[in-house]
C-alpha cells in the first residue's frame, strides 16, 4: 500500500486552511503544530475491504475494549489490520511511534475526555495495554511524518463501513500542542472511523472537520449530512448519518444503563375483551423512555413515540385468546416487556366483565321443582366445572 493512494482516497489536505484554531504551542522534537503553520488539524481515513460476512454483533459480547496507547512502539505495515501483534494497514514501512510528548496531568485529560466520549456505549476505554485481548488500539502519539504524512494531518484511522476487527488508528498529539481536548476529539474520531463511520458536516459531532464550534464535540444523535467543508453523499451509502446511533448498534449501550421499566395496567392478565380493545400501560427509565411497542401473538402492531401510552387492537382479531405484549425501549437502546394474556369475545365480558380466574358461574334459585330441579343444578354445576377446568389449562 503506498501512502499516494492514502493521500489520494482519504485526506482533505489541511493547508488551504489558515486560522490560530489550535494553540501555538512548540512542538517537541523540533517537529511544527498545526497551529504554528496556521493550519486546522484534520484527520483522515482508509477504506478498505473486509471479507464478506455478516456485521460483528458487538452489543451482545462483553465491552469492546478502546485501548489508547501513549507508549508508542514499534509497529509494521501490513495488509491487515492486528493490534495484538502491532500490525498496521495503514503503514507502507515499519515505524517506531515516540510517547506521547505532554505527561501525565495532560493525559489524564486525554483519558477522561474519551471516557466521557463512549460513556453511553459498551466500551472500556484503557491505557493498559490489554495484550493478547481483542481490542481496538488508537495510537496517540507522534507527528504525521513519523508515518510520511504531511503537517497538519490530526489522525488516521481504517474505515469499512463496520467495525474493523483490531484496529489499529493513529491521533498525532505533535499536530494539536498540549491541548488535550483537540488530542481526545482526534482520537474520538479515530476511533469511531475504525467502527464504521464517515465524517459529517455537523459542527458538534466528533466526525465533523468543521471549527469554532462553541462546545466541545460529541457523538449527536441526529441525522446528519456527511462531508469534510462541504455536504456530500455518505461513502457507506445515504445522504445522512447518525453517529450516536450507529454506535449503539455496533457496540451497544453501555453495561451501566438500567433498562426500562414497563407496565400494562390494562386489561389485566386474564380478562375478556372485545376486538379493538384499548391496551394502556406505563414506562419509566433513568434516562428517558425512547418509544414503546405493542406486540400482538408476537406480532408488532403499533409503536408510539409519547405519552399517553395507549394502543388499539386490530378491529378484525380473531376470537380467542392471544397474547398481549408491551416493549419499552429507553433512548441508549435497552428494552424491557410486560405481557398479559387475554381472551377475545364477542360480548368483551359486557355482563360482568367476566375473568378467566373468577369462574363466571352461579347456581341460583328457581321456580323449577322436583327432579326437573336436581336435573338442571347438576347440569349447571357440569358445565360450570368444564369451563374452569378448560380456563386453567388456558392460564398454564
């Protein structure tokens, strides 16, 4: 791999930008910030291809674990992606990447920042190297010529439209000077390319080039245009992208996250109702409840986005009994369900409100006599002990 294909398929050169954005801080090894040449730090990805298969189910394994590496090392060019054996697609050589130039109080801030970053998602951001254990590695370290690219390049990473699997990505702390806020939201995007994103034309986001923002830049759960300085079509396909919510698909939420917690306070287990009957029920969550689902025989049937949480049933279900089921989902993506079980019929319990658990038969009094009498309370008390009987099977 040459870098003028890296330069060519993944880079928006930085130096047709002139602006302080960064400080100006000398850079150590004699090696110049962007901020000395007048330049915005931008970073940059790599598509490449992985074999055909289905996208990794990271959500339901334990946390993908982020390991952002001050120590350097040595590193060797590879057509594949190993952090484990220090492998680098994004290399045409070997290099030998420095420490991160700033100590410890100035990591300390690089740590904590892209802790807060992935705090809603499965992710355990380190700085110990995890060894033989799968993870994804962002180099923070160095200048971009330690790798032969030019001034002003913030970060490289290789992007695939999914995760790749022990990706190695690059932020350069030499580029930003000691401002660990820049270095984080570098290695923010880094990291994130190596999951599966593209850049996007939103100046809060992490993925953004943009500048001047006004706040410090996180993953936004929004719909938004890709691009670099302009809009333009995603390279994953679409004219948007939701950088928040693709990272939960990919990862997860994180493990700290209570699900919901959801109720259907009618109609209750065992009523009978009629067709189109009204299904109502309460949420509540730590965060915020996102939306909730009602799920008829395991089939879906409506969703609402708000409250008041309340549903109707088809007009044409069947007579019978079925199973009625809620789904909450909170806005980080945990669900939770209640289920209810009930019986459709013609009459919905008009007289009485009849419930499978209470039996619904009576032997009253009557102008009948004799053994007409004794015939019609035995026939009753027949029927009756049928039909709780059928009924108990039905709640088992």
């Amino acid at each position: 791999m040459s870098l003028g294909r890296i330069a060519s398929t993944s880079l928006v050169v930085a130096s047709f930008l002139s602006t302080p954005a960064v400080r100006a801080d000398e850079g150590p090894r004699g090696r110049h910030s962007a901020a000395e040449l007048g330049l915005v730090p931008v970073g940059g990805y790599v598509r490449i291809q992985l074999p055909e298969r289905p996208r990794p189910m990271l959500a339901e394994a334990t946390p993908t674990v982020l390991f952002l590496n001050r120590d350097g090392g040595a590193y060797t060019g590879a057509w594949t992606d190993d952090s484990v054996t220090n492998q680098s697609s994004i290399l045409s050589w070997d290099v030998e990447m420095p420490e991160y130039p700033y100590g410890d109080a100035s990591w300390n801030q690089v740590l904590e920042c892209m802790r807060d970053l992935y705090a809603d998602f499965n992710v355990e951001v380190t700085d110990e190297d995890p060894g033989d254990t799968p993870h994804v590695e962002v180099v923070v370290s160095g200048h971009p010529s330690d790798i032969g690219m030019q001034e002003g390049v913030g970060g490289i990473a290789p992007m695939a439209c999914q995760p790749v699997p022990n990706a190695i990505a690059y932020a350069f702390p030499e580029t930003y000077g000691d401002y660990p806020q820049g270095i984080c939201e570098a290695a923010g995007q880094e990291s994130a390319h190596a999951f599966g994103l593209d850049h996007e034309f939103l100046c809060e986001d992490v993925m953004t080039y943009l500048f001047d923002c006004q706040v410090p830049k996180s993953f936004i759960d929004a719909d938004a245009p890709c691009g670099e300085f302009s809009e333009r079509a995603c390279s994953c396909g679409g004219d948007t992208q939701n950088s928040y919510q693709f990272l939960l698909s990919v990862l997860g939420p994180a493990e700290n996250n209570e699900p919901p917690s959801v109720v259907i306070t009618g109609p209750e287990d065992g009523d009978e109702v009629s067709a189109g009957f009204t299904v109502s029920a309460t949420a509540s969550d730590d965060g915020a409840i996102d939306h909730l689902e009602l799920w008829i025989d395991s089939q879906p049937v409506v969703t609402r986005q708000s409250e008041p949480w309340e549903f109707s049933a088809p007009d044409d279900i069947a007579e019978g009994d079925h199973e009625v089921e809620v789904l909450a989902f909170d806005d980080r993506g945990a669900s939770a369900s209640a289920l209810v079980i009930v019986e459709v019929t013609a009459d919905g319990g008009r007289d009485g409100g009849d419930r499978r658990s209470r039996g619904g038969c009576s032997a009253g009094g009557g102008n009948a006599g004799g053994l007409d009498a004794v015939a019609a309370v035995l026939a009753l008390l027949f029927v009756c002990g049928s039909r709780r009987a059928r009924r108990a099977r039905d709640v088992e």
